[in-house]
C-alpha cells in the first residue's frame, strides 16, 4: 500500500488534516486503534474558540455547529459565594465561543472523510513507524487479521498522548517539558439542565468546580478530586452532594438539578510540550505533542489549529515542493501551545486547591479573582485568551 500522507491517530487533529489534505487533493490514509463507535462516543472537550468555529465553518464542517451548538458570550466566576460575570461581548467587539462537543466534531469529521471517499481504518493495531528518517517512512499495522505496511511520503502522528508516533522518535531527538499536577477532575455528563445558561468556573474551599453543557437538556459537570480517587467509590449521589456544594452552596443563587448520570470520569491534570513537533518525515500534531490541564479548555482547539498548519504546509510541499512552511511548523505550533500552556497553567492554578497550598495560597487566590473581576484590563485579558488567538498568518 501506498499514500502521500499517512495519518495515525481519528482525533480532532488526524480527521481535521485529513479533511485539509482530501479538499486540496492530495492522498491520505487514516489509521486508527479504536472502533468508530469508541470514538464517536467519548465525551471530552467541548469548548471552540472563535477562530476554530469559524475555520471548521470555511472547510464545510459548520452545518450541525451552527444549528446546534450554543454561543457564549460569557462566563461566570463563582468565588466568595457569589458569581460574577465575564462579559465577552463588551470586552471584545461581540466575539464569543462555541459550546459543541469534541465527538459531534468527530462525527462530522468522519461523515465529511466517509463522503470523500476517503480511505480510514478503524480497530488497527500492532502499529509501529519505520524509516522515518528517510523520504519513504512505512507504517507498519494490522487490520482485519492482516498485516499490512503503509509506504509514505510524510507520517503525521496525531495520536494523542500515548500513541506510539511520540515514542518512535529517538529520545535524543526531542526536548520535553511536564508537569503532572497533583489533582484530577472527576467528570459527568448528566441528562439534567445546566445550572446556569453560561459556563461556570467555581473556585471553593473543598476545591474547584465547572458546570458545563452540551445542551439546554443535558448538564457536563466537574469537579476536583485527587489523582488516586477512585471512581467506585463516587456514587452518584455523593457526586451531586459534592456539585452541589461546591456550586450551589454559599447562597451561591445557582440550584443544581440533578438527572441521570449518563457517564463518569476521571483525568489527572498534566501539562506536556514535546519540542521541536517535527523529527524527519514524521510530523506530530495535537495531543502527541502538547497536552494542557483541561481548565482554560484549549485541548481541542490546539489539536486543530495545528493539524490546519500542518495541512496547509503539506499542500505546499506536494503541490510545488515549496518545504518553507514545513521548515515552520514546529515553531508556529509551539508558539500557541506555549501561549495555551500559560493560560491553563494560570487558570488552573487560581481556581485548583492543591495539595501543597495553604492559608496563604487560599486569600492569594481571592485576591487574584477579585482582581478579575473589579479590573476591566484584567477581565479583557481573560477573555481575550479565552476566545482564542487569531489563526496564524501563513
Ligand atoms: P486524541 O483526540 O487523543 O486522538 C488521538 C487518536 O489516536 C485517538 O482516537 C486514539 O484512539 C488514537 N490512537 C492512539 N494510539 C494509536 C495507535 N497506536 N494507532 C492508531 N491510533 C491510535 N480538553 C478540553 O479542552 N476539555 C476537556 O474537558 C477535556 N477532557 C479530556 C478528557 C480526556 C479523558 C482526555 C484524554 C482529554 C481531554 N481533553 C479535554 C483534551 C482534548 O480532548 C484533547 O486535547 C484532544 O482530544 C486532542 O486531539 P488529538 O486529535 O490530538 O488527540
Ligand atoms: C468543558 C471542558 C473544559 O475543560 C472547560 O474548561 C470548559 C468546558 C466541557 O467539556 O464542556
């Protein structure tokens, strides 16, 4: 088997670039380990910035974005007992975010890919890259019970943090930078209203908390655990009593319905880079090289910025030989995973109780969101990052 482009990993970064590649013409294979159900399935992100929202609307992906997902032009800040509003539109010039979940992105992906006529294999396994140094890197696999070797001209390893694409690459070869934090989110996705018609990020005593949507009908509900919780041991009456606490408590004027809890969760936090996003023929994009702590919500929408520059730099390549925007990507990638990282890194920081925090820690917090909220620079300044950056210049 033969591609120009062979695509390991059916995340938003891996779908969104094969999608880029197949509307210019040029081949790409999709690999992926999961069944596509598995993946049309799991509940993640599910905030797009506006530059994203409007990007997935120019390559045709919009329609069921547009119809269904909901507008913010806020976010509240409940601290202190009581919440107070981040007005996006004010602040900046009516932009806003999209609240549309990363599986319905999947599933449009997938629809647009299947349309195409584009080649993607579901429940392959065995994968492992070779030759990568060189102008034809193979991606060897099974699939159905055969072996099979994907011969390429690039390898694009979109396949989140613990794909193989990352570790195929000499240890050498790349500079890493983490920090896993010491806190996990418990999640829930509840067929039960959302608490409020925005997004709520809740900083508490007993530790943080977020309420989030997917629609008027169905709540995604988070809260702060540590790591080594155990998901048995939450039933779902502990985990309303605890949301309800954290976000309803204080005379807060938020009152939580509860429903049906549809699934569970639970994620460490962790902040990664992998530098340079590039070794020879294999490119890596999205999760594989960068993971932020899920707070300032920027996952998603990084995976797709830099599957967009890695689509428009292999355009280049194929269409007139033209290397400069490769020679690129990396940088242009790291530079907004780095802006993102900061902002995680900062939101999750004010709103997390951690462990190793005290008293102290506890009023410089407040302090911070006060600061917030009382300052309209320093509320600008959130919403600014929180809408997202422009799309790069290419
Ligand atoms: P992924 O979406 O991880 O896609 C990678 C794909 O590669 C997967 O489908 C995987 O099955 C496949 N794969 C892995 N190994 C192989 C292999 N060897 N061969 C073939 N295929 C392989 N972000 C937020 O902003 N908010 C959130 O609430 C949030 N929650 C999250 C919860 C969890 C449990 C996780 C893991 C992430 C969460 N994120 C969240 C982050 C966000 O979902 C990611 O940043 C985003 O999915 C990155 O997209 P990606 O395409 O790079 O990687
Ligand atoms: C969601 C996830 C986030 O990490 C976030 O900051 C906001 C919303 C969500 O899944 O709805």
């Amino acid at each position: 088997m033969r591609t120009q482009v062979g695509i390991v990993g059916a995340g938003p970064a891996g779908l969104f670039l094969a999608h880029m590649l197949q509307r210019e013409g040029i081949e790409s294979v999709v690999l992926e380990a999961q069944p596509q159900a598995a993946i049309e399935g799991r509940v993640r992100a599910g905030v797009l910035e506006h530059a994203i929202a409007r990007l997935l609307v120019e390559a045709g992906l919009g329609d069921r974005m547009e119809r269904e997902g909901l507008v913010h032009h806020g976010i509240g800040l409940l601290f202190g007992g009581a919440v107070h509003r981040i007005n996006f539109a004010e602040l900046l010039d009516g932009r806003g975010v999209v609240v549309w979940s990363q599986h319905e992105v999947v599933k449009d992906l997938i629809a647009a890919r299947r349309a195409a006529g584009g080649d993607i294999r579901f429940e392959v396994s065995d994968v492992t890259l070779t030759d990568i140094e060189s102008k034809r890197p193979s991606i060897h696999f099974r699939h159905a019970g055969h072996r099979h070797v994907l011969s390429c001209d690039v390898i694009a390893g979109c396949d989140g943090f613990h794909g193989v694409a990352r570790p195929s690459i000499p240890p050498g070869a790349l500079q890493v930078y983490e920090r896993i934090l010491p806190l996990a989110w418990l999640g829930i996705l509840a067929a039960a209203p959302p608490p409020a018609d925005e997004l709520i990020y809740a900083h508490h005593p007993s530790g943080f908390a977020l309420a989030s949507m997917r629609s008027q009908h169905v709540a995604r509900l988070f809260f702060q655990v540590n790591p080594d919780e155990n998901l048995g041991h939450w039933s779902d009456a502990r985990i309303w009593d605890e949301l309800d606490q954290r976000l309803a408590g204080d005379d807060s004027g938020i009152v939580l319905t509860e429903g049906a809890v549809l699934q569970k969760s639970l994620t460490t936090l962790r902040a990664f880079v992998a530098e340079p996003m590039r070794y020879g023929r294999l490119f890596l994009a999205g999760d594989a090289a960068h993971v932020v702590p899920p707070t300032g919500a920027k996952g998603m929408n990084l995976a797709i910025a830099g599957a967009r520059v890695l689509a428009r730099g292999l355009t280049e390549f194929f269409k007139s030989g033209d290397a400069s925007l490769l020679e690129r990507y990396s940088d242009i990638c790291l530079n907004r995973a780095w802006a993102a990282q900061r902002f995680s890194w900062w939101m999750t920081q004010v709103l997390h109780r951690n462990p190793r925090d005290n008293a102290f820690d506890l009023r410089r917090q407040l302090a911070d969101l006060e600061h917030l909220v009382s300052s309209r620079a320093a509320a600008a300044a959130l919403a600014e990052v929180y809408v997202g950056p422009p799309l790069e210049r290419l």
